[in-house]
C-alpha cells in the first residue's frame, strides 16, 4: 500500500477524495466480482441501447461501466457520466480514450445526482452510488429516474443489501473479509469499515423490490447477487 492509499484511512469520516488513481485497483480487491459484475451490466445493455439512446451513469466513478457499454453497443448514443467527484472524471476520460468513436457522445457531467437535470433516456445506471445517499435522497433518485425513463426503459441498480439472517449475514461478511486481506492488512480492513460508518448504508432486497414496485417499476428482478452485493433490472 502506498502512502497515498495509507492517507485514505488517517480520517475521521469516508470519503473518494485522493483516490481516484487507485480506485479501480482499490474496488476489485473489495468487491469479489467486481469485473463479471460490469460484464453483465454491459450484456444487458443491448436490449436498451438503440440509435440516437441517452444513457446516464450516476456515480460513474472511473467509468469502468461506460467502457462496457461501449464494447457491447456500436450505434449513435449520448452517454452522461456523473459523478461530484472531478478527479474520478478525469481518470474516466482518459481510460475512455482508447474506445471513442465518432457516432458517440460522452457528457462528463461533475455534479451531485440531486443537482442533475435528467433528459428523457433509454437507460438508466447506478452502481453503488445509493449506499451513499441518505433515506429521503435515495427514495427521491430513484422517482427522478422513474419519471424521466422512456416507456420500456431500464434503470440498472446496484447496491449493498443486508442478508434477513443475521447468521448469513455474519458468513458473508467474514468470506468479504477474507477476500479482502488477500491485498489488505486487517487493520486496513477495520479501519475502512469504522470510517463507513454514518456513511454506506444497506438495505434489503425484498424493501428495494418493494419500493421500486411501488414508484412504478413493474418488471423488476435481481440478475446478480453475490454475497453482500445486489444488482437489479427495472424495466418502467
């Protein structure tokens, strides 16, 4: 671990400042599959992206997601990635290089979700951005996203669930910790999660269901569940 990686767990609080140029590096050696994960938001895809679609990624990150989309779809389309930290950005536009073509559009947009003005769109992306948002922030995304998706327009969700049994839960979380120090020291490992605290937040898969159901989303199924981790297919 670097000193700069070491400086991310000398705080009081979480935060993604300063680690954007790691972040890729730092999420595949928390999330056990991190990779098959994009791989099949990026399959996905297909059936939702079509000619001249809008797509948004809120919480985009290093855009690991948009480089999947690219892979799997070769028409005209916008993509509007989204994310409040600049940094993250940055090192998205740079990974996205390599993969621009001329029928593609790329709106870096550096904003908190709250503060972005949503355009009509085919297909809507959030990968672990809602841990961090609060009740009323999450429950207020996922209208805003309902209300501006076209008829047969997917939102892409994934997010960080607790098991309904506390014993299952306890399993999962010592196979993470594993995982985990396999690159990381168990210091590191208690240190990130006592910063988390007040900040991730988990819920369950039957409330999300349930919530999303109720705000419209008819067709709403799980397509990747592993361990601790949840991704849901919303089709309005």
């Amino acid at each position: 671990m670097t000193n700069k990686q070491k400086n991310l767990y000398n705080k009081t609080k979480w935060d993604f400042k300063n680690i954007s140029n790691y972040f890729d590096e730092h999420i595949s050696k928390s999330f056990i599959r991190y990779n098959d994960l994009q791989n099949e938001i990026g399959k996905l895809s297909q059936w939702f992206i079509n000619t001249n679609s809008i797509i948004y990624n809120f919480g985009c990150s290093t855009c690991e997601t948009e480089i999947h989309l690219l892979k799997n779809n070769s028409c005209k389309m916008e993509i509007n990635a989204i994310d409040n930290n600049k940094s993250m950005l940055d090192v998205g536009k740079k990974k996205l290089n390599k993969y621009m073509r001329k029928n593609v559009k790329i709106n870096f947009i550096n904003k908190n979700v709250e503060k972005v003005n949503i355009k009509k769109n085919s297909l809507s992306i959030s990968v672990l951005l809602t841990p961090f948002l609060n009740i009323s922030q999450r429950k207020q995304f996922f209208k805003n996203v309902y209300k501006n998706l076209l008829i047969n327009g997917a939102f892409i969700l994934v997010e960080k669930n607790f098991s309904p049994s506390g014993k299952i839960e306890n399993i999962f979380a010592q196979i993470i910790d594993e995982y985990k120090s396999q690159s990381l020291s168990f210091k590191s490992i208690y240190i990130k999660k006592k910063l988390l605290r007040g900040v991730m937040n988990s819920y369950y898969e039957k409330d999300t269901i349930e919530y999303l159901k109720s705000i419209g989303f008819q067709d709403t199924q799980v397509f990747f569940n592993h361990f601790s981790f949840t991704g849901y297919l919303c089709i309005k």
